[in-house]
C-alpha cells in the first residue's frame, strides 16, 4: 500500500487522485508503530506555529470552497497563480528565516497530545535527527530532505531502528 500526507503544495490533491492512483490519503498526523513505539508522522507545516502568514494561507487554502474556486479557474490561471504563491514563499523565507522552522514548544505539546516520543516530519527540510526530552523521557524528532537537493536523504526503517541513507 502506498500513503500519502498532502503539505504545502500538493494541498489540492484529493479523491479522484487517490481513485485513479490507489493511494491511500492519510491526514495531517497519523501514527504508526516500529518496534512497539508509537511514532507520528506529519508534513511539519502545522508544527511551525510562529509563521503566522502561512498558518493563514494554509487555513484558507485546506477550505474547500476555495479549493472549488481555485479549481473551476483555466489551467493556465492556476499555474500562474502556483507560481506567484511560490515566489511569495521563498520571498517570505528570505525575509523571515527564523520562523519558518518548527516551534519546539509545539512539536513538545503535539507529541503530548499523541502520547509520543518519536516523530517525523518534513517540511522545513533540513534533515537531522533533534534529541530532546518530554517529561524527562528522551524524545527524537526526525527531519525529512526534499527531493529536489543534490544530497537527497531517505530515513529508512532496518534492524529495528530509523537511519538515514543517501541515495
């Protein structure tokens, strides 16, 4: 089977996709168990908090009717419209780069709510594996590479344990 937890820029994929594909949508957390630990998994957009103008696109943008007006545009329009909404992004990550990162406080209070000690995500890109504690239990946070880096990294499940492999 294969899983897929839509982020920032594939937001408007949805059932027909799925139907045609045989993808399984799973939602914005979705935990799973390796070794008999409840790891969770999300994209990583929702665990940075302090950048306040993606939060707000991002609320506008999961709305459906929106989705259904973005959609009933010309493909053409839709594309330029993709492109301008990039160019704003990498614009707004030049000008505020320290907060499009996670916020720690709720990466902790995320991983409270789901009762776990391990997560992974992606978004912010920048792989590396963060060692931190919640209520003095160690706790990891592992970041996901994009695939558009010439040093793309995979985290692989073998023997037991998460590792990071190039490929």
């Amino acid at each position: 089977k294969i899983f897929l937890q839509v982020g920032n820029r594939d937001f408007l994929i949805g059932q027909r996709f799925c139907i045609e594909t045989g993808i399984q949508l799973i939602g914005d957390y979705y935990l799973i168990e390796l070794n008999h630990q409840r790891v969770l998994l999300t994209h990583g957009d929702l665990l940075c908090s302090d950048d306040i103008a993606y939060q707000n696109f991002r609320v506008r943008a999961r709305n459906l009717s929106w989705q259904q007006q973005i959609l009933s545009k010309p493909l053409w329009l839709r594309l330029l419209a993709a492109r301008w909404y990039r160019f704003r992004s990498i614009w707004h990550q030049y000008q505020q780069d320290n907060i499009i990162d996670v916020n720690q406080k709720t990466v902790i209070d995320i991983m409270q709510q789901f009762e776990v000690l391990h997560l992974i995500h992606g978004h912010t890109h920048k792989p590396q594996l963060h060692q931190f504690s919640i209520n003095q239990q160690p706790a990891q946070r592992w970041v996901l590479s994009d695939w558009q880096r010439s040093d793309i990294s995979i985290l692989e499940w073998n023997d037991q344990q998460l590792n990071y492999r190039n490929i």
